[in-house]
C-alpha cells in the first residue's frame, strides 16, 4: 500500500471514529434532553389535569339572581378558585336537548333540571382537604342544594401522580447514568484506536499534559458539536409539541427551555472532556507492551 493510500486510510479511519462519536453523543443528548423537558414541565402537565376536575353546586329553583351572583362572588374571591361558570338550567336543558336528540321537557311537562356553577381551582389547591372544607361552606347557603365533586377520580389521580413522581426520578437517574457510560464507551473507543499514537509521543518525551489535551480539545468541540444537532432536533420537538398540545404553552416557559438547553450544551462538553481525561490517562499509564 502507497504512503498516500495510507493517509487516505488514516484519515477516513479518523474520520468514522469522529463520526461515531458525534452519532451516539448526539443521540444520547437528544434523549437526556425531551426527559429534562419532561420533567421540567411536569408539574404543567399534572396541572393541567388536576385543574380540569369540578366541583358542581346544585342551586334550588327558589334561589334568587342576586344571591347566584353574591356565591358566585364569594367563590371568586377564595385564592383557591381558578374561574366560575354559571349554567342556568334552561341552558342545561339546550344541551342536554342536542346531546341525546329528543325533547324531553315536552315529554315532561317541566324543566327537572337545576342552575348550576362549576368550580374550577387552581392545581395547588386540588387536594380532597381543600375541595371538602369548601364543599362544607358551600353547602351552608340555604338555597344551595347540592355540591358534589369526583371524589374517586380526585384520590385517583393523587395516586398517579405519586407513583409517576418516583418512576420518573428513578428513571431519571438511570438514564442519566446509562447516558455517561455510553458517551464514556464511545469515546474510549476512538482514544484506542490512537494507543499508539499516545504512547509514541509518550517515548519521545512528551509530558501527560501536553498529550492530553489536544485529545480533550478535540473531543470537547466533538460535543459542543454534537450538543448543537440535538438541540436543532430537540427545538423542533418543542414546535411540534406545541403545535399539538398548545394548552401546555411549552414556547412560554422560557425558563424551563433555557434551563434544559443549557444542560444539554454543558453536559455534552464536559462529559466528552472528562471522558476523554479518563481514557487518555488509562494509556498514558498502560506499559509499551500492554497496547499490543
């Protein structure tokens, strides 16, 4: 073989093990960040769940606007409530009506219907404490008949919730640790396939420093390289995510976005850095004869 096909050899061999690198870095990265993105929103998407849970109070037909308008009021004003609807029982009967396609109310005679107000709360306070002691204070007014609120679904999604809460911190933390041992893996991989080259330099002289670190340079740039690609990947998610699911407001949190594409940009340089530190000093320290 040619000295130039040897350099063309070289080369494309660097080139692949550059390749290799940049590929499982970027993939790992892409991965740590829609899981930072999830955890980071997380307590946006259990909100928004628990803020779609009503409370009903039932009103009694002999109940007069002004004390509709003065509960309606009063439950504006507990920090608890997030917004009120009020639905008068013609309204609940309009519906009802296009809902199952017959008019029942001629069938009956009357309207058997009641005025109702939906509460909505805000997510902190949706827990059976805070739901049951307003139901309690509701349920005073005399011409309140009924306040009922899923109760079961409520205790359900606390549930849920709590187990979701610890997977998702275990599976964090693994995944965060399969992420170092991959990246590690891979860029030991490309340090051996220049062993030789290390131990060369090592011979004639070259103090440890002075070797590693066009090495760490080198692979540092690969993650700051790889980091970029997987945030282009990532945004795009974030686009698309937003697109479907726009009550969530991801683009909004901009806290949250920078907090995870920082992360992301720094994890994948150091970790390379480090990784590459380890894997030098390994053939730095390795006999003339153990690299065979």
């Amino acid at each position: 073989m040619s000295k130039k096909s040897q350099e063309k050899f070289q080369n494309r061999r660097v080139l692949n093990s550059y390749f290799s690198v940049i590929i499982s870095i970027t993939f790992v990265l892409f991965l740590l960040g829609i899981l930072g993105l999830f955890v980071l929103n997380y307590r946006s998407i259990t909100s928004h769940f628990k803020e779609q849970i009503s409370m009903n109070v039932y009103l009694k037909n002999n109940a007069k606007e002004i004390e509709i308008t003065q509960l309606q009021k009063k439950i504006l004003l507990n920090p608890a409530t997030k917004k009120v609807n009020y639905i008068s029982k013609e309204e609940a009967a309009k519906s009802y009506v296009n809902e199952i396609g017959e008019d029942f109310i001629s069938f009956l005679g009357y309207n058997p219907l009641l005025d109702v107000i939906d509460i909505f709360f805000n997510a902190s306070y949706v827990n059976d404490l805070t739901l049951s002691s307003t139901k309690t204070d509701i349920e005073n007014f005399d011409f309140v008949d009924e306040v009922v609120y899923d109760k079961p679904l409520l205790e359900l999604l606390e549930k849920n919730i709590q187990k979701i809460t610890f997977s998702l911190l275990f599976f964090a933390s693994l995944f965060v640790i399969i992420a170092l041992l991959l990246i590690n893996s891979s860029i030991r991989l490309s340090i051996y396939s220049k062993r030789f080259v290390i131990k060369t330099m090592q011979l004639v002289g070259a103090k440890k420093s002075f070797i590693r670190m066009p090495f760490i340079l080198n692979n540092m740039l690969l993650g700051l390289i790889s980091s970029l690609i997987s945030l282009s990947g990532l945004s795009y998610l974030v686009f698309e995510i937003d697109k479907l699911f726009p009550e969530l407001k991801i683009l909004n949190q901009t806290y949250e976005l920078v907090s995870v594409y920082s992360i992301v940009l720094i994890f994948g340089i150091i970790i390379s850095g480090l990784s590459t530190f380890f894997a030098t000093q390994r053939y730095l320290n390795l006999k003339t004869n153990a690299n065979y």
